[in-house]
C-alpha cells in the first residue's frame, strides 16, 4: 500500500514537472514570437503563425508579410503579459496569452504539435468572438470560451444547409423589416460596417447584382453592424442609390455569429442557407451571382 501511495505521488510530481516544463517553453517561444514583431523582421513572426492565417498558401503569406511591413505602425509593439490559460491533451498543448500590441490589451491563442513547436493566431482584440479563433484553430478546446467570450454559445450561427436564424431591424428609412415579413421569399443579406470600406466600395457591383435579379422573388437586406439611427444623419449619395435595404443592425454582432466583414449570406424560398461568403475577394461578386442562379425563382 505504502509502495503504491509512493508510485502515485512519484507520478503526479513528475506531470506536475512536465506540465511546467510545457508553460515555460511556451512563453520562451512566445517571447520570440513577439520579439520578431516588435523588431519588425516579419519574416521571422510569420514563422510562429499558425498557417491558417494564410489560408496554408506561400502566395497569401508572402502577401500577409508585406501587409504587415506597410501597415504595422513603426514603434509598435507586442508584449507578451501572461500566459492566462493553460491545458493538456496527452503530449498536446493549447494556451491563450493576454499581450498588448500598439498600447492595447488582446488575446493570442496558441496550439503546440507533438515536438514541442508552438504557433500562435494574430492579436485578437478583448472582445473577440471566440468562434474566430476555431477559424484558424479548429481543434481549441471550447471550454477557453468561458473565459474570454462568454456570450460564445448563445449566438446564432449561419450555417449552409440550416434555417436562417430569425431577425428583425429598423431600416435606414424608418421602417422595420424581418425575416417574418419575408415569408415565401428567397432572402440575400448583405452584412457590413460603416467602417468597412471593402463593404462600401461593393455597393455598385451589388446594384448590378440586383439589377440582374429583377422581377425575381428576391429580398436584399442589407444590415450595418453597429450602425443605429444616428450613425447616417444626413446618407452619402452612395448610400441613397444602394439598391439593397439598408437595415441598422446597431448590436448584430452580439447575437449572431459574424467573422468578417462583409458577409453574404443566401437562402431559398424556404429560408434555407444555400450561400454563405465571408470577406472580400476579387470572385465575391462571381460567387454570388451563381448561387443566386441556382434559385428556383
């Protein structure tokens, strides 16, 4: 009995070891990781990114290096704060890093591989949706979400093949449009953000699209995430011709699931997802325009 108490307390003082062995070897590949951005060789910082940052293609890292180089500010820097969660899965290792980068508190996921070789997401700021770091790690354990992203399981997700998620808006004119009114038609939503100069420099490529679709039962809401009745007082006339409905979406990305901007999103007559595209890309507008071909009406 002795014999075996003793084999216990050997085995969990030698997990306990090996545990903080993993943490310390985290944070000294994490410091060489900030390292490498505050010293702007970006080359190097990309190194310790996880690959889905660029999408795996040598193309799009290069790419994201050279963004890095033009818009990272000179003198900013990142600073790795603490290593604020920790877990163990066998030989596998998964941590989130409270730094700061330009002055400003953010997260940093970060997953090891069975040789001890970690690699860390991009700062994300205080409030990111949790769901944008299962984008560039699918496997980060869920329970992480409880600490950082609380409302992470109580959002709606739009998901191709599933009943688009209720909602309901004022639109820019006042009125109020819903998926409800709806009913019978096939729904195109456009979700974007006065910010978002990829989402306004789409408006007159998304009137063709609408134009196209004309006489069809198509309905094209477009909601502003953070967007309320004051946000356009007086509508550039860029925003006045947009042939979509403009819907003021003030708090959208609180309830529904939105990783970028902008977002499109398709469905048929019967309010099934058939199209969802995040982001901006040269074939959007391609893409969009052949899944609305593929609706019946």
């Amino acid at each position: 009995m002795k014999k075996l108490a003793y084999l216990m307390a050997l085995w969990l003082t030698t997990q306990t070891s090996l545990a903080q062995e993993a943490k310390d070897e985290a944070m000294n590949q994490a410091q060489r990781m900030a390292a490498a951005f505050t010293n702007r060789n970006f080359t190097r910082y990309v190194t310790h990114v996880v690959p889905s940052e660029y999408d795996n293609d040598e193309a799009t890292k290069k790419k994201l290096i050279a963004n890095l180089q033009e818009q990272v500010p000179g003198g900013a820097e990142l600073e790795i704060l603490e290593l604020t969660a920790f877990k163990t899965f066998g030989a596998l290792h998964q941590a989130i890093f409270l730094v700061t980068y330009h002055h400003e508190y953010s997260f940093v996921a970060a997953i090891d591989d069975a040789a001890g070789y970690w690699q860390f997401t991009m700062p994300m700021p205080q409030s990111v949706h949790f769901e944008r770091i299962l984008k560039f790690i699918p496997t980060f354990d869920v329970s992480f979400a409880t600490l950082i992203d609380p409302g992470f399981a109580k959002r709606k997700t739009f998901e191709v093949g599933k009943p688009l998620p209720d909602f309901r808006f004022a639109t820019l004119k006042g009125d109020t449009i819903s998926s409800g009114h709806l009913k019978g038609k096939a729904i195109v939503l456009f979700f974007w953000a006065p910010w978002c100069v990829d989402c306004m420099d789409a408006w007159p490529l998304l009137n063709d699209v609408v134009q196209k679709a004309a006489g069809r039962n198509i309905a094209f809401v477009a909601p502003a995430v953070h967007a309320n009745a004051r946000s356009f007082p007086q509508p550039s006339p860029a925003l006045r011709t947009f042939r979509y409905t403009v819907a003021l979406a003030d708090r959208a990305d609180d309830d529904y699931s939105l990783l970028d901007y902008p977002t499109h999103i398709v469905t048929d007559e019967n309010h099934i997802i058939v199209f969802k595209h995040e982001g901006s890309h040269a074939d959007t507008i391609q893409k969009l325009n052949e899944a609305l071909a593929k609706l019946k009406h």
